[in-house]
C-alpha cells in the first residue's frame, strides 16, 4: 500500500482506493504509527475535535470502513485489532 499526503492519493498494488476526508486522516494516523497499538482515545484525540464525545463508536465504524476499502480484497490484511487495547497496522 502507499500513500501520497499531497495528492490524497492511496493505492494498494495498481488499484487507487479512493477514501472520505475522514478515512484519509485515520489511515494517515495509522500509518504514523504502524506496528504499534493505538487505542480509541489516541485515534479521538488525534481525529476529531476537542468537543467530540468519546462515548461514540465513531472511531470503530471509520476502522470497519478503512477495513473495507484496504483490507477486504487484499492479502495480507493491515488493520488488526487488539482485544481491550486498540487496533495496530502491520506492515512487514
């Protein structure tokens, strides 16, 4: 996968997937932080504004659509999640 920050431009092999504003920034924050656990309120304080309520499950229905658009019809997945902690990319 590869991600170009000044054209909003990702790809995964020769396919250009195209994402939300949103998508972009989570995918960017973990890119940031790849092979390391971010947890929700890492990704909340980092994604939205300080107003946002935590209580939401924002942050998860973002993961399910990134999973979709990056992972579903690819191998190896990137997003991994981690039971009680967060979720991690992994790249090798």
């Amino acid at each position: 996968m590869s991600m170009d920050i000044a054209t909003h431009t990702v790809k995964r092999g020769d396919d250009v997937i195209h994402l939300s504003t949103k998508e972009f920034a989570l995918l960017e924050y973990l890119i940031r932080n790849k092979n390391r656990v971010v947890s929700h309120e890492m990704i909340e304080n980092n994604l939205w504004n300080f107003d946002y309520d935590g209580g939401s499950n924002a942050t998860s229905v973002y993961i399910r659509y990134l999973r979709r658009k990056i992972d579903d019809n690819y191998e190896p997945k990137l997003i991994h999640t981690v039971r009680g902690m967060g979720y991690i990319l992994k790249v090798e």
